[in-house]
C-alpha cells in the first residue's frame, strides 16, 4: 500500500500487549489512544486529515514487538510510529525505528539508559535516573511520616525496567540507613507467589519494595492473605491499577504517579475532557477500575507530544519534527514536557500514590493531594 498523501488519513503504528500477563495495562493503553483519536478527528485531524491507528497485538513479547514494527513499517507502510507499552517491547521496537529513522515517542520505558536514540522521546516525566530518584521519592514520602521505616524487603520481577530500579532502589536504602533484609528475584509472569510471600513474612520488614509489573501486586497480594500476614507498609512497582485497586488487601499500599484523575491534575491541558471520555470508553469496555490513571494519561500525552510536533512543523518531516521537540515544551495530560537532557528526558516529576477506601490517591509531594486527604501510613 502507498504511504498516505494528500487528504487521505495518517496511519500511525504500534503494537500493544492486548494479550499475555501485560493485557490488563495493554488494555488501558488501547483505550487511551482511540481517545485521543476519536478527539483530534473530532476537531478536523492533524494537517487537515484524519487519524487512524493500525495497532497489532504483541502478546506481552518483546520479540513479538520487533516483527510487528518491521510489519508497520515495511508492510503497512505506516505514515508515523507510536510505542509499544514496557520496556523489552518499547526497546525491541526503538531499533526498527532507528533503522528505519523513525520518529519514536513512547509512554513508558522505565530506564532512559536503554534509549540512546537521538529520535525518541519519552512521555512519562521519569527524568534522566529513574533507578535512583524513584526510590527517593518514595522515602521521601515515608520519611514524612510518624514512624519512618528502618527495614526493607526488595521483592522483584526480573522485567528488565523493574530489576534495575529494584537495583538502585537498594543502594538509596544503604544511603539512607536502611537495611535490606531480603532481596529476592522471581520471573516476569509468575503466578504462584505461595513461596514468595512467605519469604517475605519470614523477613517481617517494615516496609516491602515490590517490582511488581501488572497483575502480579494483585496475586502478591493473594498470596500475603492466605498466609495471614500483611506488611505494615508496602510499596508495588507498576501493578495494573484497577485490579490492584480493587484487591480487598490493598488498602494502605503505594504505587508511583504522574497522574491521577483529581485535581491538581484535572487542571492541566486537555485532562478534563480526557479524563470524562477515557472514563466512559472504560466503563463500556468492561474495565475493572474504570478511571484514568497515569498508564492511560501517559498514552494520551504520547499522541498530544507527537500532534504538537507535527502542527508546529506543518508536515509530516520526521526529523524536523524530532528537532523541535528538542526544542519546545509541549503542554500534556501529565503537564508541561521538556525533552531536554540526557536521552531526551527532561526533568523528573514523579509523585507517590495510595489505596484509600478503594481509590488511588496522590499523597506525596502533598500539593498534589486531593483536598481532604493525607498520607495514611503508620
């Protein structure tokens, strides 16, 4: 098929995990794009034509991931590229698009260093060192409370981004005189996690540091219960949210954010409108926590940084448009993106939320807390 011209639509590319352990996020991310899809046409398209997205199905395998953007790109003939969701996968994919010398805007890769491509740009506020700043914050948020942890437990998925941030997550507690009492590593897609709980009721820390990636914060969750033990304080990675939400055992945990459905965040550019829409798309499709979360915000800012390049260039000129990128700050969901510094990742905005009452809240820093709520912890 011939690449698109005149008035016909532009057709943007990419895989998403829409099966495998990853589906519940890849799911959130489907939603978030035909969102912002169903918007831009809504208001005429991007140059004057309409929006479609040829999304494949990566199963949650990264070397799925690589086939499928080759397909996009050779095959499909795609106009533009957008990024799959995790690491392996948004890694597999960057290489065809710098082979191919791609515009390459992605959502959420947890380790800037695996992203040395001068065209590819982040999404997600992570910031330049995420292995170190994301522990930060979150002792940080503890820190601030009554009774600050003295112990940790680093219980963690060998998914690539989740391994190193557990790495580095371990040498900020050193740093700050906390002392590991378990480090243990487990496979990406595990689902017994009987002997893995126990291990960390064994260890008893006062606050568990779980690299768990999508259903697995739930099944950990399960599997604590049935052993009748819960941590005083616990941490998960990147759980999927509605399930995480919604497991009665939940409650008191934290997660990190850059975006959650309540104001200060309802404010910035877009987010309203995202926010009622995303909700609805996600009710009718059967979503188990049908509100908007910074998974799907991440998305929608991906598209909002790959219109704004393209309206600001006036074509379709991939490199110019990565030019400006380096050059602008583009207004999002996730606030305003700078794509300065180290790998194109701006400055770090990461923030901590948590399970109250079966919402998510942003407790920390405490500006970004909802009117009325603190940080529950002991």
């Amino acid at each position: 098929m011939a690449r698109a011209a005149g008035g016909a639509p532009i057709r943007v590319g990419a895989s998403l995990p829409l099966t495998g352990p990853l589906a519940a996020v890849g799911g959130i991310h489907k939603i978030a794009a035909e969102v912002f899809i169903e918007l831009i046409n809504k208001r005429g398209g991007l140059l004057g034509r309409k929006v479609e997205l040829v999304l494949l199905d990566d199963q949650s395998q990264p070397a799925n991931a690589r086939t499928l953007y080759e397909r996009l790109v050779t095959s499909e003939k795609v106009d533009l590229l957008m990024g799959p969701y995790g690491t392996g996968a948004i890694i597999a994919a960057m290489g065809v698009a710098q082979r191919f010398g791609k515009l390459f805007i992605q959502s959420s890769l947890g380790d800037p260093n695996l992203a040395p491509y001068a065209m590819q740009f982040p999404a997600l506020p992570l910031g330049p060192d995420p292995r170190i700043a994301d522990t930060e914050v979150l002792l940080d948020a503890y820190a601030s409370t009554p009774a600050p942890p003295k112990t940790i437990a680093f219980v963690t998925s060998k998914f690539p981004s989740a391994l190193d941030l557990a790495k580095g997550g371990q040498e900020v507690a050193a740093r700050r005189g906390l002392k590991t009492i378990l480090s243990l590593e487990y496979e990406f897609g595990t689902r017994d996690f009987g002997g893995i709980a126990a291990r960390i009721k064994d260890a008893n820390p006062d606050l568990l540091w779980s690299g768990a990636i999508g259903l697995e914060a739930s099944q950990l969750l399960d599997a604590m219960k049935r052993i009748d033990y819960q941590p005083p304080r616990q941490f998960h990675l990147f759980p999927a949210p509605g399930p995480t939400v919604a497991n009665q055992n939940a409650n008191g945990l934290t997660s990190l954010t850059w975006f959650e459905g309540h104001a200060p965040f309802s404010q910035y550019p877009g987010a309203a409108e995202f926010i009622a829409l995303y909700t609805d798309r996600a009710k009718a499709a059967g979503l188990p926590w049908p509100q908007v979360d910074y998974q799907a915000a991440a998305e929608f800012a991906a598209w909002q940084i790959l219109e704004a390049a393209a309206t600001a260039v006036g074509r379709l000129d991939e490199p110019a448009m990565a030019a400006w990128l380096r050059k602008n700050q583009v207004q999002t969901v996730l606030g305003p993106r700078s794509f300065d510094g180290k790998f194109n990742s701006g400055a770090a905005a990461t923030k901590i939320k948590q399970v109250q009452n079966g919402k998510w809240v942003t407790v920390w820093p405490a500006s970004f807390r909802p009117q009325g709520a603190g940080f529950n912890a002991p």
